[in-house]
C-alpha cells in the first residue's frame, strides 16, 4: 500500500535507512544496559529511593505513575523533544553522504531523549533501585554522544570511534561498584569531557549562531546540576515548593539537550557547505 507516500512519512517521521539503523543502535545498546542490571550487577550500589529524596510531596488517591504529577509529567517532554528532532533535517542539502551521516548522528541523539525520558520516568513512579540504576547509567552515554558528535567534526566518519566512546561510556558506571560517589565521579568527567568537546569544536567550526547555543546549553547544564543538587534547600521559597528545583532541574536538562541538538546540528551544517572544510 503506498498510494499515501511512505508509511514512515504518514507518522511524520521520514526513517531513512540511517534512522532506523541510529534507533536500533540505541535500542540494542539500551537492551543491553537492562539485562545487565537484571544480573544483579550492580545490586550492591547505593541509589537514592523514596519519595522523602524529593522536594515535590506526593498527592493521595494519584496513581503510582502520577503521585508526583511535575516530576512525572516533565518526562514527556523527553519523547516530544526525541519525536521534534527525529523529523529534523542534519547536514546541508546537496551532500549526500555527509547529509546520511549527520543524520545518523542526530537520530542517535533523538533516540537516546525517547528512552531516556520513559526510564526516568519509571524510577519516579516504582522508585525500584532497577530504575534508579538505569537512570543514572543512561545519563553517561547521553553526554559521552557529544563528544564523539564534535570528534566526527574533525576526524570524519568513524564508527568504531563511536563505539569506543559509548563503551567507554557505558563501562565507566562500573566506577559506582567501586565507591560510593562513583556515578557522580563519572557524571563529572562527561560533562568536562563534553563542554571541553563543543568548545574546541566551535573555535574550529563555530558560528554565531553557534555560540549562541553553546553559551545556553553550559547555562542549562548549570542549571541541571544546580536545582537537582539544591532541591529540598530551594523547597523553603515559595516559588519552589509547587514546582520544585528537580522539576526545573528537569527542564535545564531538555532545554540543554535542545540547546545541545542545535549546537551540533550547525555545526554540521555549516562544515557541509561547499566553503566548510571536509573530511
């Protein structure tokens, strides 16, 4: 039946070959983060569980899945975020091979906002320590995917650099089975290691469009870490006692995914064109 177009493109999503490959990419190597929580791995870690953990009391007679409606409900902007750049063009027109690997890039991205957002979501409604050990090891490789983006920039395509990264990544959660602070040893590197990344990308690629996008999405960044951290001391204003600084800490880490997405999608743009430098 195509008398309608593609299927795909009826959904509002155009998988292209590359987009289909970038989420299932995702989607194995998410697989392969459950079952490895589900060997009981990491049942020795510490992770924090119960509700007391967040400023945001529950609401009686609410469903498990809605006790805390704002910290709940702000993760469905993960999936529209993921859904947005999903159907979102990557690289300049005219260059097709660079355009099909921009948007392997992107899709990996988008793919990584779709699971990332359901996971986080899950924790906050069964507040198992399965969840909580998914939703912070899917933090790792979501700020690890920058830096192999704006490594692209410079090296070109390659995908076992990619797969270097991510598994660095992924193997760097172990840390948590070697101290208590280890995730948050880890979640430090990346976030250097993706500032320093985007840096040395826009001062040899940049715009000022750019640079626009890099200043709010460290801003965001800052914001992600700060409010999460400040939760229950930010609870005694008013201001933050509905909406608390884990929701809004929420809402800095879409906007810096967002911020992140049109950072790196410039860039490539930019380096499609016929006067960027090719790789």
């Amino acid at each position: 039946m195509h008398s309608g177009g593609r299927p795909e493109a009826s959904l509002g999503l155009h998988m292209k070959p590359e987009s289909r490959q970038a989420l299932f990419h995702v989607a194995v190597a998410s697989c392969f983060c459950i079952a490895t929580v589900y060997t009981g791995v990491f049942d020795g870690i510490f992770v924090q569980l119960g509700h007391e953990h967040y400023a945001e009391a529950p609401v009686a007679g609410l469903p498990a899945f809605l006790a805390m409606p704002f910290n709940s409900l702000i993760n469905v902007a993960y999936v529209l975020l993921g859904l947005y750049w999903l159907q979102r063009k990557a690289g300049a027109p005219g260059r097709p091979v660079e355009a099909r690997r921009a948007r392997y890039l992107k899709d990996v991205f988008a793919g990584m906002a779709l699971v990332y957002g359901p996971v986080q979501w899950l924790r906050i409604a069964t507040q198992v320590h399965p969840a909580a050990v998914l939703d912070q090891w899917f933090t790792l490789p979501i700020f690890a995917w920058p830096v192999a983006w704006c490594l692209s920039l410079d090296r070109g395509w390659d995908p076992w650099l990619f797969l270097a990264i991510e598994g660095l990544s992924l193997g760097s959660y172990g840390l948590t089975l070697l101290h208590s602070c280890g995730f948050e040893v880890a979640l430090g590197v990346h976030i250097a290691a993706a500032v320093a990344q985007a840096l040395r990308a826009h001062r040899r690629h940049g715009t000022a469009s750019s640079v626009t996008y890099l200043a709010l999405g460290v801003l965001s960044c800052a914001g992600f870490v700060v409010l999460k951290l400040c939760d229950h001391q930010l609870a005694q204003w008013r201001l933050f006692q509905r909406l608390t600084g884990h929701f809004w800490s929420k809402v800095c880490d879409v906007l810096q995914f967002h911020f992140a997405f049109l950072f790196l999608t410039n860039l490539n743009t930019c380096q499609s064109r016929p006067e960027g430098k090719i790789h």
